[in-house]
C-alpha cells in the first residue's frame, strides 16, 4: 500500500487532530467532495482515484465496462492507494468528477449488503447499543459497513482473500453479503453512479471501526430475512476490477 498506511488503532487521534484544524463551517454549509476524502484519509482509509459516470457510461476506455464508474482507473490500485493528504488533494485537485475507491484488507474490511437488509441490521445494531463504525449508502441499492480489517498475519499463506467471500457457494451461508477483504475495494463517499445515482455517508468516517465480528450476526439475519429479494444476479460487487491486467 501506499504511504501513510497503518493499522486501524490510533487513527481516531489523527482524524481529531484534522478536525480541529479544519476551518470552521457554517451550520448550512455542508462538507464538499475534497473535505470528506480528507475525512475519510486522515481516519486511516487508503484511497485511489476511480472512474466516474458520463451519462450512463463510463469515464475508463473499456468498451462494455461491466462496472461503470465503480472500479479504480489504475490497475496499480493496491500499491497507489495512500492515506496521504496532499497526494489526495493533488489527486482531487487534477481530477475532480472522479470517484475514489478505498482498498480494503490491510486496514479495514466492509461488510456489503442489501440495502433494505443494511437498513434493518443497522436500526437493529443501534438499539442494541452496539458500536457501528462508519457506514455508507450506495444508490444501487447496497449498504456498506466500514470494520476493522480481519487481520494482517504474518505468515501470508493465512491470508483469506476477497474471492473466498465473493464466491456464489458462500451465498447459501450469508444470503446476499459480501465482505471485501484483501484484494478488493468499494467506492467512499462522495461518489457519483450512472443514473444520477450516488454513494454517501450514513454515518461517516470520524467513527472507530468496529471488530466485523460484532456486526455480522445482526447483518446475516437481516440478509436472511430479505433473501427473497436476493435474485443471485446483482453481482457487480462480486469481484474486484482490475485485479489485474
């Protein structure tokens, strides 16, 4: 991964520290596009630039992308994502109708389901009193659950990659989630869809990640409870691209 990378812990400390640098806005004055990419940056998310809408296509070259505007716009998009300000800015800065993805299983995992699941698990978890971590609404129809990563072990061979999760067989198991680990991505607010659709925060970035494990009984029941509207097709989440060339 790119600069500024580390693990999880601590990073509450840095995104409070940029909180209280940041210039003071109006009650009215909502965070724009570069403020909540520093927010999410300084919580210790890597990000990189992605593709972005044109109409109902894509911004990349490839003729029938199967995933328009959600992918990142290199195929070095492992190494390239970073935590760090100014190459963000100078990213934001030079690009600014992109998306940006935020690479999962170093730092963090997400927990990705069905909207309407989504919505119920987190009414569910917030009851209960549980800490939810930062989670976000994708106009597609998915909600993502931000945690901290399942681990970073240091025998490689115990790596679990996002394929294993991705699998149609695991769908039997966890109907309709799918949790990105390492090899994958999801796109961070604010994001823009084909469609005037759009990616953005319910609860945003400045919130601890929570162990995944402390969510996923409440998502997997949800997740149950709707898979009848679960048809096995919208699998455009499914697997990462570009993985590689």
């Amino acid at each position: 991964m790119g600069d500024g990378i580390g693990r999880y812990r601590g990073t509450e400390n840095k995104l409070a520290q940029w909180l209280r640098r940041r210039p003071k806005k109006t009650a009215d004055e909502a965070p724009g596009r570069e403020d909540l990419l520093r927010a999410t940056a300084a919580a210790g998310l890597p990000l990189a630039p992605a593709a972005y809408p044109v109409g109902y296509r894509c911004s990349c070259e490839r003729i029938g992308c199967p995933t328009p505007a959600r992918h990142p716009v290199s195929f070095a998009w492992q190494t390239q994502s970073t935590t760090d300000r100014a190459q963000i800015e100078r990213w934001a800065e030079g690009q600014p109708q992109a998306n940006f993805i935020t690479a999962t299983g170093m730092v963090h995992d997400v927990l990705d389901v069905p909207l309407e699941a989504g919505r119920a698990a987190l009414e569910r978890l917030l009851r209960e009193g549980v800490d939810v971590g930062p989670v976000a609404e994708s106009g597609d129809g998915r909600m993502l659950f931000f945690t901290a990563t399942r681990g970073t072990p240091e025998d490689e061979d115990e790596w679990w990659p996002c394929e294993l999760d991705c699998h149609p067989e695991t769908m039997d198991e966890h109907p309709g989630l799918r949790w990105h680990c390492r090899g994958s991505y999801v796109l961070v607010p604010p994001a823009r869809l084909p469609g005037d659709l759009g990616v953005d925060w319910v609860r945003g970035p400045e919130h601890p990640l929570p162990d995944p494990l402390t969510l996923l009984e409440a998502l997997t029941d949800a997740c149950a409870r709707h898979a009848d509207q679960y048809d096995g097709h919208d699998d455009h989440h499914s697997v990462a691209w570009p993985l590689s060339r």
